[in-house]
C-alpha cells in the first residue's frame, strides 16, 4: 500500500530520481493553505477574475486568457502527496509575455 510505505518513510523511485537530479529544486509546490493566503490580500473570491486582470495588468502581459478545466486527474503515484488537492478541477490562466 502507498500509505502504508509513505508512513515507514520510504520514497518511490521518481522522487528519488528526482531529487538526485535535482529537478524539484525549482519546481514549486505550495500548499492549499499558502495559495490561500497569498489570494487572500487581493480581495473577496467573487472578485478573484478582476484581480487576476490586475496582476496581468502590473506584470505586463500582453494578454490574458481563461480556461475552466472541469477534469479530474488520479490522485495516485503524485510527486508530493500535497498536490492531491490540485487535481482538478481548475481555473487555468495564461499571461503571454509573463515569465514566473
């Protein structure tokens, strides 16, 4: 069981890797809560595709595109175990000229 191995404190094969090649060194991976947070100055949730125009807006993109993307992916076999909360579904925003 993965529950069972992820409490003896074992790691599967792809986070080792991973790790070794050091590709999560950048690779972020916040937590439901840190999300909220960060959201939380920006105003109440009704108004969250008007912030979302700001943001753009002081990043200097050149655009701003919306895509509701209503799938739900498996929960198994994820990298971090709190990336369960983000499988969907979503709100999916692209800024061209936006670097991150």
């Amino acid at each position: 069981e993965p529950e069972l191995a992820e409490r003896l404190g074992a790691q599967s094969l792809r986070q080792l890797l991973l790790l070794r090649d050091k590709f999560t060194d950048t690779f972020p991976c916040p937590s439901s809560t840190q999300i909220q947070e960060a959201l939380a100055g920006f105003g109440h949730e009704s108004n969250v595709l008007l912030d979302l125009l700001e943001v753009a807006d002081v990043l200097g993109a050149k655009g701003v595109h919306f895509c509701c993307d209503r799938r739900l992916h498996p929960s198994e076999s994820l990298l971090f175990p709190t990336l369960v909360e983000f499988q969907g579904p979503a709100l999916c925003v692209f800024m061209p000229g936006v670097a991150l």
